[in-house]
C-alpha cells in the first residue's frame, strides 16, 4: 500500500468557481521522492496542504496510511516554504519542539532524537541563537530536521530550494532522495523548478490537466532510484549564495 495516495482529486479555494487542478491520481511509496510541480498558482503547494490535511478535496480522497491525513497528523512531517521556525525559541527548542510536545519523553532521549536528525544533516552542534540570528541555510536545515524528529511515515516540502543556486539545489535533491530510500520515508515535494535529475519522478500539474507530465512511469520507480549518499553533505549545502 503506498503511503500518500491522491485518488481523483479535485480541489478549488472558496470563491473559485474553476478547480485549481482536477483528476488528481498520484501515489507516493514508502523510500520513494515525488516532485510535483506547476506555475505560479497551479497547485503543487495546495497538494501538499492537501496532504497534510490543511484543506479538504472538493471531489475524490486523499489518504495517508490509509487514514485521512487529519488523523494521522502525528506520522506526518511538513516544511512549509519559509520554514516556519518559531522566533522566540532557539534553533534546538525548534527542533526538539515536536517531540516535547507530543510525546514528552526523557531529555535523553530528546538529545538523542535531535542529534540523530542533526547527524543526517551533517550538522554540529546549533549555535544558542534564535533563527533571527542564524544563517538562511542553517534556518532551513532545521526545519528539514525538525520535520524528521517524529520519525514521519510521510515528508512533505513545500520548494525547499527556492532561491538556491542550481549546484545546491541538485546536492540538496540527491540527498533528499537517498534520506528517503534509506529511512524508508515516503517524500513528496513541490518545486518550482524541477530538477534535471535522472530516476527523480516528477509530476507536473497544468491548469485543469493532470497529470501532463511525468518523467519516469510508476512501473519504472521502484528499479531506478538514487543511491544512498555514501558520505555525508556539507553543511553548507542549502543556499550557498545566499548566506
């Protein structure tokens, strides 16, 4: 069973008469990342939001796990496009943020937690800074982390290279998709712009036409994905340009 499934999805803001997009059919499983993308406006940040139960189909189902994605909102980690890391808390408290509290366990196992996030992006210890005062890409790496820190079944990022130069955002893609396949985490994504990648599958929503593209066939995605990342990413890997 895939863990994210989109099922004849139709979805519209309230006021609009005409559906951003409609026939939405997509599946997302286990180790696999799915980019989903569209222009300005057609879409793909709506189908995360959809997929995290932030909004409702007009018509056809959304499940995660096999539940409505609002009841499973703990198996479930997003990224919005900004991050949004809290501004008066530090980088840690963000991080470990979810796992306080949701599940309240011993400070050990929360420093365990996050220096096991922290490790799988290749990230030293945070400085005791609130995000503020702490770098874009550091910012944003957080973020990533914190999504993990409840071991989520389902990832979901919303253009978590925007505005990053094309090297970084190809390295932060490639890693993505190993993160994925060695934790066995499900990863939907929407860009912008697309990467060039060979084995990444890419959906595109155009208008009321979906899908209109797709690189690689469902059938292919099982026998053609990256391979895990033998070393670990500098940590400088998001936005070198924008430091």
């Amino acid at each position: 069973m895939s863990v994210l499934a989109f099922q004849s999805v139709s979805w519209a803001p309230p006021g609009r008469e005409l559906p951003v997009f409609t026939g939405l059919d997509l599946e997302v499983a286990a180790g696999e990342l799915v980019i989903v993308t569209s222009g300005l406006g057609g879409g793909k940040s709506s189908a995360l939001r959809l997929a995290v139960g932030l909004e409702q189909p007009n018509s056809g189902l959304v499940t995660v796990c096999g539940s409505p994605p609002a009841s499973v909102r703990d198996r479930i980690g997003y990224v919005g496009s900004e991050g949004a890391l809290l501004s008066n808390l530090s980088l840690y408290d963000n991080l470990v943020l979810p796992l306080r509290w949701l599940r309240d366990p011993p400070a050990v196992e929360v420093a365990r937690k996050a220096r096991e996030v922290l490790d799988a992006f290749a990230l030293d210890e945070l400085p005791a800074v609130a995000p503020a005062y702490a770098p874009t890409n550091l910012r944003r790496l957080v973020a990533l982390a914190r999504a993990m820190i409840l071991d989520p079944a389902l990832l979901l990022l919303d253009d978590p290279t925007a505005e990053f130069d094309r090297d970084s955002a190809d390295e932060l893609w490639r890693h993505l998709a190993g993160l994925a396949r060695h934790r066995g985490i499900a990863v939907l994504a929407a860009a912008t712009d697309a990467p060039d990648l060979a084995h990444l599958r890419v959906v595109a929503l155009s208008g009321t036409s979906v899908p209109a593209t797709r690189r690689f066939a469902p059938g292919q995605r099982h026998s053609e994905r990256l391979p895990v990342q033998s070393g670990t990413p500098h940590p400088d890997l998001i936005a070198r340009t924008y430091p």
